[in-house]
C-alpha cells in the first residue's frame, strides 16, 4: 500500500517528506514527522496503535488503513481529542466500498422486521493478509447489527446461534478483495457484492483524505471526505 499511496500522491502534485518502514523505524522522529502537513499510516495490526499514537502526539494529522486493532480504537479516538489532533480511519479507502458502505447500510433498514431471512457476509483477500475478519467485514458488521435487532454479534465462522451474524473469510491469491452481504430465504435471496479489481482504489482514498484533513482538527472519516 506505501508503494501505490506514493505513487498516486507524486501524481497528485504531493511531495513525500518522509518513508517509515521496518528497516529506518529510528528514523520516525517528531522532527521529521512534523515536516508533513499529514500522515499516512498503513503497516499493520501489530504495529498500527503505536504509530497512530505517536503521530497524535507529534501534532500531525494523521490516515490510518491498518486494520485488524479495532480494541483499541477508541483509546486512539479518545488521545486525539485530547491532543486536539486530527484523526482520520477508514476500514477501506475505496470510494465504491464507501458507496457500498451506504448500500448497505439501507439495505439492512429494508430487511430489520423480516425475519425469515438468514444474513451471511463473506470476505475474501489474498493470502498475505494477516488479520481476519478483514476491517471492511467488520465495519459492514457492525452496521448491520446497528439496525437488525434479532443479531447481537458476529462470529468469524459458521454458527448455529441465531443472534450470531456470520463472517466467512476466505483466503485465495490473487485477490485484492472481495465482499458479499447475503440475505437469505426459502423463496429468495438478495445479495450485495464488491469486488476490488486493484488496490489503486484504496491508495487513491486515502490521498483524497490526506488531502481532506491538511490544516483540520478532530476526527472524521471517508463519508466527509466523499461527501456521502
Ligand atoms: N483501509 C484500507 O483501505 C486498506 C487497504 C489495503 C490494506 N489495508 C491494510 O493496511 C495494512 C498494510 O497492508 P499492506 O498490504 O501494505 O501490508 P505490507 O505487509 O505489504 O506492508 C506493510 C509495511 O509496513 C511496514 N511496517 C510494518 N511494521 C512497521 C512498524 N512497526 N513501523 C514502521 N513500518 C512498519 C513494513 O515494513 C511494510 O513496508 C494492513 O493492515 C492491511 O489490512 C487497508
């Protein structure tokens, strides 16, 4: 992702002041950082917090794509304002996975009182990817069960627990991913699928909303971005 945020932000007129990866992490220092007008943090599960921290305390406005560390999002949401930073998350940049965000989202509304269709989401990513259910599974999750009361939680597998929303995740290459939100009944089904061709379309987002945050505070996310 570094590779192709580089690539379509030099496009774009930017100027990269500043490349952290595993081999130069000495060199991620409030004196370099805070020679951007932004931050752009894709690493890691493992790694993320750390460097979102880091970045809100040095002052920088910050895009952050790693995904897989939602338990400590909110702790990372709570520095920012308290640092009167600027935050920016999104489980995927791309502006058809927001759209399809919003789909969802009014799909799910549609089907709350009909009971007699069973939901199912299914993710699939390449091999490489280390963290599952993918953040974009999770976020489609959790908008679902904001609106269908009969489903409480999810569950990355298949479960007899009629609360449990079900998150099937599969691993296959090459695949920059992939999501379908299933309903399911003895008359029909009404499926909703995006399918990522390339991963230009999340370096792409994730520009556009380093763009959106330069010389802002607080936190948004890629809806203020798209205007969505
Ligand atoms: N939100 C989105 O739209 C979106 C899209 C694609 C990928 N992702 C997520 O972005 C993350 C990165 O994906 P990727 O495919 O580029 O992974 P990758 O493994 O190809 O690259 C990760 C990079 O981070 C560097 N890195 C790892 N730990 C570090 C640390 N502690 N400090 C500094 N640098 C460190 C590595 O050196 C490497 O260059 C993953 O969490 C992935 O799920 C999000």
């Amino acid at each position: 992702m570094g590779k192709a945020i580089e690539e379509i932000a030099r496009q774009r007129g930017h100027e990269i002041v500043l490349k952290i990866d595993l081999h130069n992490a000495g060199d991620f220092t409030a004196a370099n950082l805070q020679k951007a007008d932004v931050a752009i943090e894709f690493t890691g599960p493992g790694s993320a917090f750390n460097n979102v921290m880091k970045c809100l305390e040095y002052g920088v406005p910050l895009v952050c794509g790693s995904t897989g560390w939602q338990d400590k999002m909110e702790e990372a949401r709570a520095y920012c304002k308290q640092q009167n930073g600027c935050f920016l998350y999104a489980s995927n940049f791309s502006v058809g996975v927001n759209i399809f965000f919003e789909v969802n989202k009014r799909l799910a509304s549609l089907m709350k009182d009909h009971q007699d269709y069973e939901i199912q989401l299914t993710e699939i990513h390449h091999t490489a990817k280390k963290d599952a259910p993918s953040g974009t599974a999770i976020t489609l999750a959790e908008q679902v069960l904001e609106r269908i009361p009969r489903k409480t939680k999810w569950a990355n597998h298949i479960s007899d627990n009629p609360e449990e929303l079900e998150i099937l995740s599969e691993r296959i290459d090459p695949a920059p991913g992939t999501h379908k939100v299933k309903y399911s009944s003895g008359i029909d089904d009404i499926e909703i699928v995006h399918t990522a061709h390339t991963r230009k379309g999340f370096a792409l987002g994730a520009v556009l909303a380093a763009e959106f945050l330069k010389g802002k505070k607080g936190i948004y996310s890629m809806k203020e971005v798209l205007g969505l």
